[in-house]
C-alpha cells in the first residue's frame, strides 16, 4: 500500500531511520577509537551516509533536484574563497601553542581524498541535498535551511556544545549556498577545503582539548578580519544577492 505521508515528510523519517545506528555509535564507538581506527570508521559512516541519501533520495527526486548539478558554480567558488580564507586567518590568529602536524605525502593525499570525496560529498549529499530538499518539498525554503542546518549541528554531537553551536552555524552558510545556487558542489568545495585547511594548520582536530573557550589569541587583526569575511558570505547571500527580494524563503 502506498503511503499517504507527504513525500518530503516520509523522506525525513527514513533518514531518521537511518540515523539509528549513530545512537550506538556516539555511545561506544567514537569514544574509544583513535588513529587509523578512528579514520577507518569516519569513512565507513561517511560511505554510509552517501549509500543511504542515495537511496531514500532518488526513489523520489532525480540528482538535479538533490543538488548534483554545477548550477552557480562562480558564485560557490567565490563564498568558498571567503570563507575558507576567513577561517585560516581565523585559526592563524590563535597561539595553540603545540607543534603543527607532520604529515607525510601519503598522509597528505590521503587526507586531502578523505576530506573531498568522503566528508566533502558525503556530509553535503546528505544535509544539503537530501535532507534541504526534503524539508523543502515538505515545509518549504526557510524549514529546509534552518532544518538542515540544526540536523548538521547534532551530527557533531560527540563534539560537545560549542562544537554542536559552530557546526550548526557553517551548516547555515552552506545551507544558504545550496538556496542561491541550487546546487550542492559550492557546499562540497566550502566544506572539503575547510576540513582539509583544518588538518594542515590545526596541531589537533579536537581543538576543545587544547582551549577553544578560552583561546590566546596572537594576532588579533587577523582574527577580526577572519571573522568578518566569513559572516560576509552569509551576509551577501541572504540579503545583497540580486534574487534577494523576489526569493526570499516563505
């Protein structure tokens, strides 16, 4: 029998569904691998997600509607210079005191596929296109960025709450990308890039351990106008974009 659940709302709780094997995961898994294990496991979760937004999605949207498409590609490359800019000077600004992280070549290609073709697409493929547009179709524009973008924020949840705060924020900007531009790839670019610039600046991706709440920061300026070119983006595509006013989510 076919179910009478609006499509977005039916595509929402099989994403729910989905979800279900992170409970056990966030519980045990997470907190007790590291290293090579650690990476192992962010990539099965990551082939998972993009399996599983494949799956629930195209049994109901083709991929153009989902967002694979290269619709406002200048546009996502230029919020993706801004704001990856921003946060490298964000993170340059602030004294970690901790040697930064040797990588070998290997590690470094290694890290830069994971980044791109897992979290990148992955991460994307599901809050982006498959859950922005199941909340679109069910509830509308403005319920597919904020609830893509909460959704995001408690993927991090083994991060803590500033983590969980931070992570909800970025999903905001992506999720203001994928409305100006229809497309996911600028979020993939934005997001592939700030992880990877992340693994090459950070001494620790688990920057709640070495003081996040309380940061010395060294050089200020850069902080400052880090900070500034990152709410930019957001800014320009919320209110300056030339759709603004006759697209404004309802």
């Amino acid at each position: 029998m076919k179910s009478k659940l609006p499509r977005g709302l039916a595509a929402l709780l099989e994403v729910g569904v989905m979800f279900l094997p992170a409970i056990p995961a966030y519980l045990w898994l997470w907190p007790n691998v590291e290293g090579t294990s650690a990476w192992i496991a962010n990539s099965l979760s990551d082939l998972y997600a993009i399996a599983g937004s494949l799956f629930i999605g195209l049994r109901r949207w083709s991929l153009d509607e989902l967002g694979v498409n290269r619709k406002g590609l200048w546009l996502g490359l230029a919020c993706s210079l801004a704001i990856v800019t921003g946060r490298t000077l964000v993170i340059l600004s602030v004294d970690w005191n901790l040697p930064p992280p040797q990588l070998s070549p290997l590690r470094l290609a290694g890290e830069f596929f994971f980044d791109f073709a897992l979290v990148g697409v992955g991460q994307e493929l599901l809050f982006r296109g498959l859950i922005y547009r199941a909340f679109e179709d069910w509830r509308g524009t403005r319920w597919a960025i904020w609830g893509s973008s909460i959704c995001f924020g408690f993927w991090h949840l083994g991060g803590g709450p500033l983590i969980i705060l931070a992570t909800a924020l970025y999903g905001l900007i992506f999720a203001l990308l994928r409305w100006r531009t229809g497309s996911i790839l600028g979020a993939i670019l934005v997001h592939g890039l700030m992880d990877f610039a992340g693994t090459l600046l950070l001494p620790t991706t688990d920057v709640v351990s070495v003081g996040l709440s309380r940061p010395n920061i060294s050089q200020p300026g850069w902080m400052i106008f880090g900070l500034i070119l990152i709410i930019a983006a957001p800014i320009y595509l919320w209110l300056f974009h030339p759709h603004a006013k006759r697209s404004f989510p309802r």
